[in-house]
C-alpha cells in the first residue's frame, strides 16, 4: 500500500505510474485537502485528512512536499504512532540527502531519497516518460550506516522497471545543481533566445515552432554524440572571428546586459573544445 504526503506534480505522477504498474496506491495527505482529493481521483485511492489517518494505511510512505518542509514534516511523523507495519519512507528532493529523514531513520524506520532525474508536468504527461527515467539514490552515509539500508529500493525499482543510480551523500548538491543547469537554465537560455528572435523581428507566434527542428536536432545531436563538443556547431566552433564580433556588437547595441553572458558562455565552449582562437574577442 502505497502513500503519498505532498500532491503535487511529483506526488500525484508518481501515484499513477506506481499505480499502472500494478501496485495498490492507498491514498494523498496534503497541507490543501483538496489536492489531496484531485490526486486521489486520478489514482482511484484515498484522500486522508490527517497524516496518522494515511500511516495507518500504508507499508510504503513516499514525502512528496517540497524541499524546504521535508525535514520538519520527518522530525513531524516521527513524533507520531508509526505502525509497525510501515516498511519505508522516501523522499524525492534532489538536493536534500536521505539526512533529511535522520529522525525516521532513529526510530528504526528505512528511510530513502530517491530523486526522479525529469522535470514533471501535467501528472498524465508525466507518466509516460516515466518508464524511461532514472532514480537516483543516495549512498548510505556514515551517520545512517549503522541503520537498516539495503536493496528494499533497488528491488522496488526491479519491479517498475526504472534504472537506478546512486550518489554519495556529500555530492548530492553538486550534482543537483548539474540537473538544475541542464533542466532550468536550459528553459532560461531558450527563453533568452526567444527574446532576441523577437526583438530581430520574428513573429512572436511562430518563434517557437519554427526554431522547433533548430533545437531538436541539437539536443538529437547531444544525446548521440559520444563527445559533447562533436554536438557543437556554429561560430566558435569554426573560429568565425567576424560573427562574435558582430554578434556582440548588436548585445551591446540592444541588450548589453546579455553580452556578459554571451562572453562566459562562449569561454565555456572554448574550454569544451580545447579552440582558444577566439579568446581575445571573449575576454
Ligand atoms: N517538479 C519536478 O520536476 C521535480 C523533479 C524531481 C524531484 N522533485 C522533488 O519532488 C518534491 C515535490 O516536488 P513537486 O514539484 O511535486 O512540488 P509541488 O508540485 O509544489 O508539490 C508539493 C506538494 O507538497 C505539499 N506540501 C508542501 N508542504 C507540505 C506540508 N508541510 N505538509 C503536507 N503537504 C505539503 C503541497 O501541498 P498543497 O498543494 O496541498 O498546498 C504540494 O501539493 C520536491 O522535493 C522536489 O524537489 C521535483
């Protein structure tokens, strides 16, 4: 019997997808009784108005809230009757470590972080990628390692199909910071480019489908490239000296605030590519 505290974006896909893959969802607590409710309704399971009223019915509680409330809402049911019953707590943060749980964990209660590498939408689209996605788990770490930490999630995720990968504890920020720059900035960087195609004179309402086949042959590219700098193309790349020039002539002429970013960016891609030629013009 699964639970979720937190019906969010994360709670209410993950309960479908469990749910397709044939485990028994129990039901929702949220701090909105409602959400509870809509994330019930797509899950055929229960809404629970208080927390004790979900533990009661789970052997599984996954803590879907968001980042900030994970440890008070852990320190919270620990100081509550756990039934014995309940075989383990996990959280989804890609940030926080399984030390957010320390207080589950003290009790004698499995506790997990297991961080679904997507960013989640609309819970019905979100199920369908879910098949293919990777959760990562944190690494036992010394404080936690004289508790019970074992294959219990491994085995879980043999039985939804999805691939697992571990990270040690301490490097849990780095590398959420990684899949914050891949994922987020990579939105900010194509809202940022979006703009320009606008102030250039493009429709605002073809921008996106017409630079469509620009952005996904790129990442196409990306994914199937065995080296990040063969995905490359463009004027740095070739050493086109006259197009940086150009290019950040017009930031400076329109946006100046963006030739500072053009800059870095574009020492970053000469470090990727080990090419210095241009290295005048972006200094
Ligand atoms: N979004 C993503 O793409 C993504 C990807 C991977 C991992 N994660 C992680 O998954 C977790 C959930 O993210 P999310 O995107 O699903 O967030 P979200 O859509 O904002 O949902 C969080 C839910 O938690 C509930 N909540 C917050 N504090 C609570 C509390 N003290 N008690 C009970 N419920 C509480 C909120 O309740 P109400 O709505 O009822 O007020 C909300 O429904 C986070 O740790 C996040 O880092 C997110």
């Amino acid at each position: 019997m699964i639970s979720f505290i937190g019906a969010g974006k994360v709670g209410s896909a993950l309960g479908l997808y469990f749910k397709q893959k044939g485990f028994k969802i129990s039901g929702y607590y949220s701090r909105n009784y409602i959400h509870a409710l809509n994330a019930c309704q797509l899950t055929d399971s229960k809404a629970f108005k208080t927390i004790p009223e979900l533990l009661k019915e789970s052997s599984m509680v996954w803590i879907t809230v968001s980042d900030d409330a994970i440890e008070l809402l852990g320190k919270k049911i620990s100081e509550m009757y756990i039934p014995p019953y309940i075989e383990a707590f996990i959280h989804t943060s890609g940030v926080h470590s399984l030390e957010a749980l320390l207080p589950l964990c003290k009790k004698g209660f499995r506790t997990y972080s297991a961080h679904p590498l997507m960013a989640f939408g609309n819970p019905q689209e979100s199920i369908e990628r879910l098949n293919e996605v990777y959760f990562t788990l944190d690494t036992i770490n010394k404080e936690l390692s004289e508790n019970k930490q074992d294959d219990y999630m491994v085995n879980f995720f043999e039985k939804t199909g999805n691939n697992v990968l571990t990270i040690n504890t301490e490097k849990k920020e780095l590398y959420h910071c990684a899949a914050t720059i891949l994922s987020n900035y990579l939105v900010t960087l194509l809202n940022m480019s979006y703009e320009m195609f606008e102030k250039s004179g493009m429709d605002k309402s073809v921008i996106k489908e017409a630079t469509a086949p620009l952005l996904n042959s790129t990442l196409k590219n990306i994914v199937e490239s065995d080296k990040m700098k063969n995905a490359l193309t463009g004027p740095i790349k070739r050493g086109d000296k006259t197009t940086v020039i150009k290019h950040l002539k017009v930031l400076q002429q329109i946006i100046p605030i963006k030739s500072t970013l053009y800059k870095e960016l574009g020492k970053e891609t000469m470090n990727m590519t080990q090419d210095y030629r241009l290295k005048d013009i972006l200094d």
